[in-house]
C-alpha cells in the first residue's frame, strides 16, 4: 500500500492510472476505521481496479464546541487494516494541505442539508460538502462509496454530484452494526460501558417501528410516537430528533407509501450517535 501525503502526488497517480485505463474506487474517511469502512473498501474493490482510501479528520465540518480536537485517531491500526483490506492507495493530507492561508471557498447544498442534523450542527453539511468535492477533485475516481449511517450526509453527496455535473457515481454502503444492534461509528469509542448498554434502546426503537410498518402501520405520526416511547423508557438518552423523511429526497412524510428512512439522533451521555432504518418501497 502505498502512503500519498500531497495533493499534487495524488492527482499524478489518478492521472496515470486513469491514462492506464484503471477505474478508481474511493472511499473518504476520516479514520479511526472500523468493519464499517471496510465494507465499503470491500465495494470499491469489486466495483474498480485500484481502490484509494483518504483520512482526513475535516476541521471544515466541526462546530464550535464540537469534538474535533479529541476525534479518536489511529493512523498505524488504520494503515495495518487497510493493507489487509488491499488497499493500494492511501491518501492522508494535512489541513494546512486541504486549506492553505487564504483559503476561502465553499460549498453548500441548500435544501437537503436542511433539518435532520443540519438544525444541530450548523454548517457541517457545508464543510462536508467541501471537503469531499475537494477530494473528488484530487482523487479523481469514476466511484466513490459512502456508508448509509450517515444517511442525510450520503443524500447531500449525492446532490451535489449531480448539480454539478461530476462523472462519478456514488455508491451507498450498508449500514453495519455491532452485534448487540449499535451501528458502527468511529464516535462509539467514546462510550462508557454503561452508555455503550443504554445506547442499543436506539435500535431497539427502529426495530419497533419497522415491526409496526410490517404489520401495516402507514402513519408517520404513529410511527414516530412510537420509537419516541421507547427511547424515553431508558434513562441517560436526550433524543434530538427522530424524523420520517422520503429516502429519495429528504422531503417529510405523513404517510410511508414509499421508499422512506426513519432517522434519528440522540445523545447518550456525552456522545452524539445517529441510526437509521430505511423503510417501504
């Protein structure tokens, strides 16, 4: 595997490979990696020829107050899984790289990054955007794979890579859990071993109200109500949001006729997790 730590470095190899004629699968992240990830170097794989993995921990996308400073980083356990994984390219560029003195353009999408978790962080889903239309431009892969966890930030990429007319296709990974439900996160390592038992009520709630869609319920209204009463009856969660919304276009629903994920985002203690189910269709 081989490690690039220059822009101009990374775009000469995208530039060989593709006059090679090689298809480039890309999956970002921002480290500490997890099964998660490795699914989606796993898609990469089998969708191209070379696979190229970024780490990049985007000062962009975090909020005053937020958990930039302390996101957990591992640079060396990343690099062995990923070599293991058969990564050929691993891209880690530093900020000063990403955002040189002077730096000053951004980019926002306007109406998906509303609500959801653009309420509670505001201006995470513009450096998302950013940072990721900058790494496309670096890389510059025919695929890039984005996990379904993060399911409004998978719609925002997805958007604007149509808007603005990029010849890549985004492809959506599955969301993938930890055996007792928790979905897997980079954040999970915060959780105390009590909070880590508390959080599985948030899956928990999304199972209950996939089981009240499967046995015919079509309100939204009911639906929501119905994870909201599960995730009260544990104690040490503070739900932020829990949403039914068009899977498609994040547009709300009173009624789920059709593709539609229920989302939601909660703190237990300390740490912000968010889980989602898609639904219908």
């Amino acid at each position: 595997m081989h490690v690039v730590r220059k822009i101009k470095e990374m775009q000469r190899i995208s530039d060989r490979l593709r006059k090679d004629g090689k298809r480039i699968g890309f999956v970002p992240t921002m480290g500490y990696l997890h099964e998660g990830h490795i699914s989606l170097v796993r898609t990469a794989k089998e969708l191209c020829d070379s696979a190229v993995v970024s780490i990049f921990v985007n000062p962009a996308q975090f909020g005053p107050g937020e958990d930039f400073k302390r996101y957990p980083r591992d640079e060396g356990g990343d690099k062995a899984k990923l070599d293991k994984a058969g990564v050929e390219l691993l891209f880690i560029p530093e900020a000063k790289e990403m955002y040189p003195s002077g730096y000053q353009t951004y980019v926002e999408v306007a109406e998906v990054s509303k609500g959801l978790c653009g309420d509670f962080r505001p201006g995470h889903f513009r450096g998302v955007a950013t940072v990721v239309l900058k790494l496309l431009n670096i890389v510059k892969p025919h695929v890039a794979v984005f996990g379904e966890k993060d399911y409004q930030q998978l719609l925002v990429i997805k958007r604007m890579v149509e808007d603005l007319n990029f010849d890549i296709e985004i492809i959506p990974g599955t969301l993938i859990r930890e055996k007792d439900g928790i979905a897997m996160s980079s954040r999970n390592a915060y959780l105390s071993p009590e909070d880590r038992e508390k959080a599985t009520v948030l899956y928990r709630s999304l199972m209950k109200a996939k089981e009240l869609f499967d046995s015919g319920e079509k309100r939204a209204y009911n639906i929501i109500e119905a994870v909201k009463k599960t995730i009260e009856s544990a104690e040490g969660i503070s739900l932020q949001y829990v949403e039914i919304r068009d899977a498609e276009t994040l547009e709300r629903v009173e009624t789920v006729s059709r593709h539609t994920v229920i989302a939601l985002a909660a703190m237990v203690g300390s740490v912000r997790l968010i889980d989602n189910v898609v639904i219908g269709g």
